[in-house]
C-alpha cells in the first residue's frame, strides 16, 4: 500500500501527479476556483474516465479493488452512494407523479 506522507497539491498549473517509477498518473482535467471539476487516473495500459464525484478540494483515490484493505473501504463506501441514489430515485419517481398528475 503507498500512502503519501505530505498532501499532493494539485492545481491548473501543476496538474499531474506521476506515482512510484511512473506506474500511474493522477491528472486534473477541470478545475473551477479550488473545485475539481474532472480527473482521471492513467497507467501504461489504460486511462479511467472521470472519477469526480460530487465537487470538492480534495481527490482521493484507492486502486485494486481486489485488493482486502480497498474491498472493505469500497463496501462501506457503497453503501452509503446506494443510500444517496434511493433518495434520489425516491425524489425523481414523486415528480415523475407529480407531473403524471397534471
């Protein structure tokens, strides 16, 4: 596992960050004022899509979900975007009746 000892400051001007022996990039694509608006990661072999998720000054990311330390986070972590995205369904199927109504 690596895990930085000081944060990466990323911003519009130094947009890259290349890991241990160039393995993966981490890049910003978009940046609004201090809010990442899109970033992926690269590897020799591929380039993700955009991992933004919501708004914020802060990326953080885990690799290899096969691996036990990330699988734990990621369920945890799944959990809660499920409890987001019912909400969310819940809200668009009452307008959805809403609007049926009318």
């Amino acid at each position: 596992m690596l895990e930085n000892k000081e944060p990466i400051i990323l911003d519009s001007a130094n947009n890259v960050f290349v890991g241990p022996d160039g393995y993966f990039k981490v890049v910003i694509d978009e940046i609004e004022g201090d809010a990442v608006k899109a970033w992926h990661i690269e590897t020799a072999k591929t380039t993700s899509g955009n991992l933004v998720s919501g708004e914020g000054k802060h990326i953080d990311v885990l690799v290899n979900g096969a691996n036990r330390t990330v699988s734990h986070f990621s369920g945890r972590v799944t959990q809660t975007l499920m409890v987001q995205q019912q909400k969310l369904i819940a809200e668009l199927q009452a307008k959805i009746s809403e609007l049926e109504k009318k």
